[in-house]
C-alpha cells in the first residue's frame, strides 16, 4: 500500500476531508463518552520532531497517538544530529529503523517535502512558514461543526496574510468557500496562492480592514509577528494597528458572526480581550478540536482509507 502524507492541505480532495471531518465528529462523541475507539497505531513509535515552540500542536498530537494505541516520541531538534550538520535525508533514513510516522513542526516547507521523500511512513505537517493543514481542517471542521454546512459560509481573515491565510485559502478553494482577506498592502496574500487556485472567484482582497465586516460569517485573526518575525517588531506593530478586531471593527458584523483565532492570541494587539472573550468567540472549540481533527487525520493515513476509490 502506498503511503499518504499530510505536507500541504491540498493533498486532501474534498471528498477526503469531508471523511476526516466526520471521523473527527466520531472521535470526539467517543471522547465525551469515555470511549475507546481505536486502536489504529497500536505498537508504533511516532515522532514529533519540532524547531518551533509549541502548546496546542504538541499536546493535541501526543494525546491523539496515545489515544490511537501508539506511542509519540519528542524530538527537539536541537538535541538531534540534523542541528549539526546530518543532512535530511540521512536523518529520514535512520527513521525509517526505528519509528513508523513523524509529525514535523518546522521553518521551511522545503524541509517537510525532503522528509516525505526519504522517510518510508506517514509524514504530517504540524506548521512550516508557508503551510499550517492540520490547523485549518480543524478550523473548517470547527465552522462545519457549528453550522452543519460550509456552503454559503463567507470567511474575513484580517492582519498578515501568513501560512494560516495561504491555508485557509487553499481550503476554500477545495471545500468551496468564500473567503475575503484584509491585509496591508506589503502583507498581503502570496501571488503564488492565488494562482494555484482552481476558482479564484471565491477570494477577494483589500487592504480595508472595514471592507468585509458586514458580510462575514466569520472573522478571523492572527498574530502580527510570527515566528521568524521578531526582527520586525516595531515595523509590524505600526503597520497592523489599524487592522485590530475590536469592538469598533466589528460593530456591523453580522450579530451570530463566528470570531476565531488560532492561539496563541496576543491580547492588545490583534485582538482585544472583549472580542477574544466574547460571545461570539470560539477560539476554545478551535483548540479542543485540534484534537479530534488530528486523531482523524492519522486514522485516515494509517487505516487504508486514504487509498479507499
């Protein structure tokens, strides 16, 4: 059987992500219940290789293979060979005798491709500078979730138009939404995403933080200053101010408007705590679905479904 990795959102068709989507609504009834529900990794080792710090990612990947029977193993990369010097594919290559998936958290989209290339099992991206899937099928489950449907649902994402935006619009070119973008003129989206699009009609961009407010469903937001970023601080800071969701901003938003973010949230900044801790926020339900999203998405590689016709 050939192997399937999870390097960008677009290795998913639609019909596959509608799947983990409803095995991630399985997983997570089976959940409250207190239920066992697979097995699926039973006696496999998977890393979690990470050069970014991480909260969400690494304890919702480390719960989701225990809980799947497996047993992840942490691999700070400043502890590894590949932090001084050991190539990639050398690196892929010891893996392959001793573990049996690897979830990578990393700088370079590069470095995920070269591991899926080398490595002999399941390669999951959990976030590079250009791409964050596991992220943003959690986020569309969330909306899915809420509302029972994403035809119709219109998406605003507002600030730097990183690998979260370039996501979430390769997702809503698969899944079929609508999905606008607010960003500053110097970060805005990359002229790459935009061409890879097969429907280019479903997004639209300003650099009018105000421009969409009236007819989101939901307003997104994330941080100003990535990882990688810290050395335009200053820069950024004046920039984004304008683009803040706070009450002003989303005073003509739709009032059942969905506010979400992807954590951590950088309170005074991008988001204000009345917005983050409001109403219609539902950045906890984004979090805990992490969870059962990512849960999905291993059963989908490790099950044999991912190669179902």
């Amino acid at each position: 059987m050939k192997k399937r990795d999870l390097i960008d959102i677009k290795d998913f068709t639609r019909e596959e992500i509608y799947r983990i989507f409803e095995k991630a609504k399985f997983f997570k009834f089976q959940r409250k219940k207190g239920c066992e529900v697979s097995d699926i990794l039973k006696g496999k080792c998977i890393g979690l290789l990470f050069r970014k710090p991480s909260s969400r990612t690494r304890v919702s990947f480390e719960v989701a293979i225990i809980e799947l029977g497996g047993n992840p193993i942490f691999l700070e990369s400043s502890h590894l060979q590949i932090s001084r010097g050991e190539t990639i594919q050398d690196t892929a290559k010891i893996f392959n005798l001793y573990l049996r998936g690897l979830v990578i958290r990393t700088f370079q989209q590069s470095e995920v491709e070269t591991f899926a290339r080398y490595f002999d099992y399941p390669v999951i991206n959990a976030l590079t500078d250009f791409s964050h899937p596991c992220q943003i099928l959690a986020d569309y489950f969330t909306v899915w979730e809420i509302k029972k449907h994403l035809e119709d649902v219109v998406i605003t994402y507002i600030g730097d138009a990183n690998n979260v935006c370039n996501t979430l619009i390769d997702a809503a070119d698969i899944l079929g939404v609508r999905i606008n973008v607010s960003a500053p003129k110097q970060y805005t989206v990359d002229e790459k995403v935009i061409r890879s699009m097969k429907n280019p009609n479903l997004l639209k961009i300003s650099d009018d933080p105000y421009a969409f407010i009236s007819e989101s469903d939901v307003i997104y937001t994330d941080t100003w200053i990535s990882m990688g970023d810290e050395a335009e601080k200053k820069q950024r800071l004046e920039i984004f101010r304008p683009y803040q969701v706070n009450q002003h901003l989303i005073k003509n938003a739709p009032e059942n408007f969905l506010f979400m973010h992807c954590l951590p949230a950088h309170r005074g900044q991008e988001v204000t705590d009345e917005v983050i801790d409001g109403k219609n926020s539902i950045v906890l339900q984004q979090a805990e679905n992490r969870l059962h999203v990512q849960k999905a998405i291993l059963w989908f590689l490790y099950s044999g479904s991912s190669n179902a016709s």
